[in-house]
C-alpha cells in the first residue's frame, strides 16, 4: 500500500492487525513508525511505551521512542531512550545532534573517546566512536575506529557500513565497494548498505547500476526515502528535474523528517528560480531538521533571491554553526557578501 502511495489505508490496515494480534512485536513497531511519519506523535508514543513495557531490552523500540522525544524537543528524554538502544542501533548520529542541541558535543565526544581508549578490543565502542566521528564530518577519523571495530567483528555490519560511508565521504568508491559489498555479503538484505552500493556506483559514474541497485533496495523497505531521493538525484543528473521534483515530493511524503530530501528539492527549485516554492518546502526542512545546516543555507539563498536581508542573514548564522565545516564556511562567505552588498547599496 505505501509503494502504491496509499499511506494512510497502510496505516488504517496495519493498525486492524495489530489490535487483532497482540504478540506481533514487529507489526505494532512498524505502526509506531508510520503514526510517527503522520505526526501522530502521541500514538507512536502510546505504541512504543507498550513494548517496552513487556520488554525493557527492546533496544531498536527504545531507539524508536528517543526519535519521537528528540522530535519534541524533550532532550534529556530522548538522550536516555538512545542510550538505552545502544549497541546494535543506529542511535549515535542522534546522540550527536541531541548533545549539540543540549550543548555539552565536546563532552560527549571526549566521554566516547575515553571509552574506545579504555576498551580497545571492544568492537560495538570503537564503532560507535566511527560514528561520532561520521556525524561530525570528520570521515577519515571514522574509518580508523571502524576499521578497529572490525578488527575484533570482521562481519559487523554497523563497521562496514559505516567504513563504506565514510569512504565515499572522502570519494573513495572503490574502497567503499569493498566493504560495502562485504556488508552485503553478510546481509544481503541490508537496506542502508544496499543504499550506499547505489551511491558508490553514482560516484563511479555508473549510473545504470545505480538504478538497479536503488530498486533493489525500494522493493525492500518501500516505505523509507533514501532510495527514492536516489532516484530523484539520478533524474537531476539526467537533466529532468520535474521527474527529481516528484521523486523529492514522494520521499517527503512517505518519512517528512529526512533533510536530503528538502535539500534536493530546494537545489531544483532554486536552479529554476522558483524561489517561493523553494522558501515553502525549506520552511518544512528546517522544521523537520533543525540543526541541518545545508537546509538553513538554501532558505537563506532563497530568501536572499526575494530581497529578504534580516530573514536571509538569520538563516545563515543557523548554517555557519554547522557541523558540516563546508557548510559552515560558506554560509560564513555569504553572510560577508550580503553585508558587503548592503553597506554599498546606495542610501
């Protein structure tokens, strides 16, 4: 129902199974997932409190409510449900964001480096610690401690997913192949390295490949954007950015909390010089991804475009405090280029 575009009859049907049968762990967590993706978020809330409450060890239900919290702004609380979901989820990227909202990052990076430090041969702490540092954009100090991590667990998927992120960060894709084709090898169903096997072959410049891997990938989780703003992205680099616009449109629509979506989008927008539809979704981005310094740094160009100084300069001092370094020191470039302008404009 959801990769025919019928979300909310997916939602209604899942929701009739899961009242008919109470032991379905995975089917109620799934329908936490999508109330969450309506913005029902007291639902996702009441269904995930349920789990938990027969199994405090759930850890990826824990992860699923710390989202939810963060979603919130209730900090401290969603600190504890990310904590409390590690190892073995993908929580840290969350961690990083949620410190950097409360204020205490360099504490908590510090704290992490002291763990991997004192637990060297412990494979799940050095991965984390690759993750810290994949958050923070510093990939080749990523690639160091998960490259440990797999040293102690040479099939840790987190490790080879994260090592072939991080490699395709430094554009690397050969090297990222490797691992991620490991990866695969280990999990042939694994959604997020089949993913990232589709970015390496767009950095190949292989872009048949791509696709095929991409739908791959979308036949497995329909319900998840990352595949589909693949798409998208391979429309643009064809040239046919009303098809990247639809492809954008449905990412949204299926998971609204994904910044590369609203970042794609604006770009096309903005290309074409439809800069009210491009201020209307990167609106909804900053919404959805606060602290995503790309998503600022485009609403600023575009409201820059419409004569709009104050409301452009606001938005790229939210982009100069990035984590992305690149992203912060254009948006330290722009701010200078826009002060230049209106101290020169004639009075």
């Amino acid at each position: 129902m959801i990769a025919a575009g019928e979300f909310d009859r997916a939602v209604d049907a899942l929701a009739s199974f899961v009242a008919t049968h109470p032991k379905g762990v995975e089917a109620a967590r799934f329908l936490g997932d999508l109330y969450y993706r309506q913005g029902r978020f007291d639902r996702a809330e009441a269904i995930y409190q349920q789990l938990l409450a027969r199994n405090s060890h759930d850890k990826e239900t824990h992860n699923r409510l710390g989202v939810v919290y963060a979603t919130e702004n209730r900090v401290d609380d969603a600190i504890f449900q990310f904590q409390s979901a590690l190892p073995g989820t993908d929580s840290i990227r969350d961690l990083v964001l949620l410190h950097l909202r409360k204020g205490d990052l360099p504490q908590y990076q510090a704290e992490m480096e002291r763990a991997a430090k004192s637990e060297p041969s412990d494979s799940d702490i050095q991965e984390e610690l690759g993750e810290v540092f994949e958050a923070v954009h510093r990939p080749t100090d990523a690639i160091i401690y998960f490259r440990r991590a797999l040293d102690t667990d040479p099939t840790s998927i987190a490790a080879l997913n994260g090592t072939g992120m991080a490699y395709l960060d430094i554009h690397d894709h050969t090297t990222a192949l490797t691992y991620l084709n490991n990866c695969l090898n280990a999990d042939p169903t694994n959604y997020a390295c089949l993913d990232n096997v589709g970015v390496a072959k767009i950095q190949a410049g292989l872009y048949g490949d791509a696709i095929g891997v991409f739908m791959r990938a979308h036949r497995l989780e329909p319900e998840r954007p990352e595949a589909l703003v693949n798409f998208g992205y391979l429309a643009d680099l064809r040239g046919d950015w009303k098809r990247a616009v639809a492809y954008y449109v449905e990412a949204i629509a299926v998971d609204p909390y994904v910044p590369e979506s609203y970042v794609n989008l604006g770009i096309d927008y903005e290309k074409n010089g439809l800069y009210p539809l491009a201020q209307a979704s990167l609106l909804k981005g900053v919404a959805a991804a606060p602290y995503d310094g790309r998503v600022h740094y485009l609403l600023a160009r575009a409201y820059a475009a419409q004569g709009q100084r104050e409301l452009a300069l606001a938005q790229l001092k939210a982009a100069a405090s990035s984590l992305d370094p690149d992203v912060a020191q254009i948006a330290k470039e722009e701010t200078a280029r826009l002060m230049t302008s209106s101290d020169s404009a004639p009075q």
